[in-house]
C-alpha cells in the first residue's frame, strides 16, 4: 500500500498586509473629513426646525386658548426661565409664555399663566429666533392690539406691513435652512421657508 501523498506547500493564510491597512485608513479618514461638514449642518437644520416648531406650537396653543377661553390671549417671547412666576416680554426672547389678557384695564389685575416652553439657550452658539415681543390673539382668534396685557415688558400691536402679518425668523450660524413663522392679521400661523415663494404648488414658501 503506497503512502498518501502530502499536499505540497504550507495553507495560504487570509488577511490585510500592512500596506492594505495603511491605505484602507487613509480612504476611511478621506470619508470622514468629507462626511463631517455635512452631517454638522444637518444637525444645525434639525436644531432650527425643532425651535420653529416649537414657537409654531406655542403660538397656536395661545390662538387656541382664546377661542376655548373667549378671552383676549398674550403670547409673548421672553428670557424669564420661570415664566409661571416671574414674566417679562422681550423682543427676540429664547422662552415663549401664553397668558390669559387680564379683565381689568387698570393694572389692578394681572396676567394669568396658562404655559410656556423653551426656544433655546442664551448662548451665541444657540438657534436664535427674531420676533414681536407680544402678539394678542381675541376671542375669535385673530390678531389685536392691546396695551394694558397684564405681562411686563411689552404691549400688542397690529402688523403694518403688506400683507399685514408678524413675522419670526429662526437662525443659526451653521445651519443652511433658515425658516420663519408667519402670524396673519385674521390669525393663521404658518410655517414657512424663506428662500421659497409661497404658490399655488408651493404652500411651504414665504
């Protein structure tokens, strides 16, 4: 009987060699370095439109509000980080707080607190919203001027622009996709791109 014959030479071993690693690293690190910016200013554009919803939603709870109420309803931006004790309006705050518009013209009745949300934080880094200080809405919801609001700091106005409406643009350094939040004299809230044009085809335009 004849001895089985070995297979000649050692089993070939799989793997990377040094040189594949190297280059397999410098094509990843090339990826990377490309894919960074972007995926930054993704993050940036989500950050401005959870703030533009949010200030959308704010703004139509305090619409809401009023015609649940058949009250006059203040909303107002503000920097107050406890609206519910201590508010005062400001132009271009980083909090919003929607008050019921005191009874009384006098001063002897005060605002009351319905809720309030948060914007962004105070930091240049931040998105930034730019905007009316107070806008009323009345009991049918449409804009109103009123300055006696019960809420320190501002007073409701009508827009005078045309169309007549206030606007809100919200920012940030970093982002490529600024939006707005548009309030109309009859009370429509609209949320809205202003590098479009709104249309007939287009109602997410400005």
């Amino acid at each position: 009987m004849r001895p089985a014959h070995r297979a000649s030479g050692a089993a070939s071993t799989a793997g990377f060699t040094l040189l594949e690693l190297i280059v397999a690293i410098a094509i990843f690190s090339i990826l990377v370095t490309l894919a960074v910016p972007t995926m930054r200013t993704w993050i940036s554009n989500v950050k401005v439109r959870s703030t533009a919803d949010a200030l959308q939603n704010g703004l139509r709870l305090a619409q809401s509000e009023a015609l649940r109420r058949s009250r006059q309803v203040v909303f107002s931006l503000t920097n107050s980080t406890a609206p519910q004790t201590s508010l005062t309006a400001i132009t271009n705050g980083s909090n919003w707080s929607v008050n019921l518009v005191p009874l009384m013209t006098d001063g002897s009745d005060a605002a009351t607190f319905i809720q309030s949300g948060v914007l962004g934080a105070t930091s240049s880094s931040s998105v930034a919203v730019t905007g009316q200080a107070e806008i009323c809405f009345n009991s049918t919801g449409r804009l109103v001027a009123n300055a006696n609001t019960g809420v320190a700091g501002g007073t409701c106005t009508l827009p005078t622009t045309t169309p007549p409406m206030f606007s809100y643009n919200v920012t940030l350094v970093g982002a490529d996709h600024p939006l707005r939040v548009e309030v109309a004299l009859g009370g429509q809230v609209h949320l809205c791109d202003p590098s479009q044009t709104l249309s007939s085809t287009n109602n997410y335009g400005c």
